[in-house]
C-alpha cells in the first residue's frame, strides 16, 4: 500500500478530513447500488470520528442525497476494528458509545457488535464475529477503514512484536494483550489489509516515539506491517505531530 502522511496542527480539522473523505466512500457505495462497509476505531478518537462522520452524512443526506428515492433500502455497515472482551455494561467497550455518538444517521447505519463476556467465551466470540464478515462481506473489501494508534503503535488490537501480527484469519482473540482490559477480540492486520482506504490518526505528544519508529519503516510497527501486506489501496496517517 501507498503510505501518505498528511500534517495538521489540529486533531479536529484531521478528524473531519477522515469523516468527510468517509462519506464519498459512502456515498459512492451507494451510487453502485450496495451497501458500504466502514471499520471504526474505538476510543475518544472513534467518538469524534462518529460524531462528524454523523453530521457530514446528515448533511448530505439532506443536501446532494435528499432526492435520490433509490437510495432509500442502502444502508452504511459498522465494523468495530477490536472490542474489549469485558462484561456488556462494562465501559470499556467502544460498541455502544460509538453507535450513539450518531443519532443523526441511526436510521440508515448497522453496526455489528461483539459479544460481550457475559454472552460467550473469547473463542465464541470470535467465531460469531468472523461468522458476521463471512455472512455479509465474503470476500468483499472493507470500503474504508479509520483507525488510530497507540502510543506504543498497536493499531486495533494488534501490538507491536506480537507473533500473531502475522495471522491470516479475519478475527482473532488477544488473551494478553499488553494494555488492559487483557482480553479483547480484533480484526487482524491481514483482513484490513484487504481495504481500499486507511485513514490512521496519529494525534497527541505521547504517540511521537511510535510515529517516529513507523516513519523509520521499523518492521515490528503495526502499520508498517499493514503497509507490506497489499500492494492495493492507500494508507492515510493523519497527524498533529510535526516531524520535520
């Protein structure tokens, strides 16, 4: 994949970049008469990333869209790039807080959630979860993915110089990941690799080591990985963090 660095002093200006370029993705989805399929991150970053991306698609669906009466049956799909393997009421999990951060749109969105510890095991988990993608998906490309590293560089739930960062499924359970909650169930590296675009915001002081080491082209980063893993599509980093 092409990686493409895009610098500005304002996470929020970055956030709706993302949101916007979004819903072209979806917009244009829907002009081939199908369903889009987005990845969401989950924390503050995947807040606010909802947030605009529901007042962009408001806005267009009230503006450019607002007579396309075949539109109507489309809808957009929300994958959750990883979720933590906690209890359903726990607030640690990113589902819910990410589908009401858009009321706007709720009408026209799917979001497929995890199950929660309280459900399942982490391998039943998993397997539900990768049974979602097979059901609706197959082998059809995500048409956008937002995600945002961290500040030791994972991406999803994928940590730097984890074995499995190699794992060729679709869906994976971390039994220990580095950061709590310790368990958690992701999309793996390889399945979002299979996407027409990446947009990864890299926002704050804290995450300028990991930004450092990806730039660098280090081979145990998350996202050089994801680079290295199709030559398709493009990779967008967004970022406040100034590197010259």
């Amino acid at each position: 994949m092409k990686l493409t660095k895009v610098f500005d002093p304002s996470a929020e200006h970055l956030i709706s970049l993302a949101a916007d370029r979004a819903v072209a993705t979806i917009v244009r989805a829907w002009n081939e008469n199908r369903d889009a399929q987005i990845v969401l991150t989950g924390g503050r970053s995947g807040v606010a990333f909802c947030q605009a991306l529901d007042y962009a698609l408001h806005r267009a669906l009230h503006g450019e869209l607002s007579t396309r009466v075949d539109l109507n049956d489309l809808r957009v799909h929300f994958w959750l790039s990883d979720e933590r393997f906690v209890g359903a009421s726990d607030i640690e999990r990113s589902g819910a807080a990410l589908e009401e951060a858009m009321p706007l749109t709720a009408k026209r969105l799917i979001f497929h959630q995890v199950l929660s510890h309280d459900e399942s095991s982490l391998e039943e988990a998993v397997s539900e979860y990768s049974s979602q993608l097979n059901q609706v998906l197959g082998s059809q490309k995500f048409d956008f993915v937002a995600l945002s590293m961290g500040e030791d560089g994972h991406l999803a739930s994928c940590f730097p110089g984890q074995a499995s960062l190699d794992a060729e499924e679709s869906v994976m359970g971390v039994p220990d990941s580095p950061k709590p909650p310790k368990e958690r169930v992701t999309l793996t590296l390889t399945r979002i690799a299979s996407s027409n675009q990446i947009y990864v915001l890299v926002v704050g002081e804290a995450k300028r080591v990991a930004l450092h080491e990806t730039l660098k082209n280090n081979a145990e980063m998350p996202l050089e990985l994801l680079r290295k893993k199709s030559s398709l599509g493009q990779i967008f980093l967004l970022t406040n963090i100034s590197t010259n």
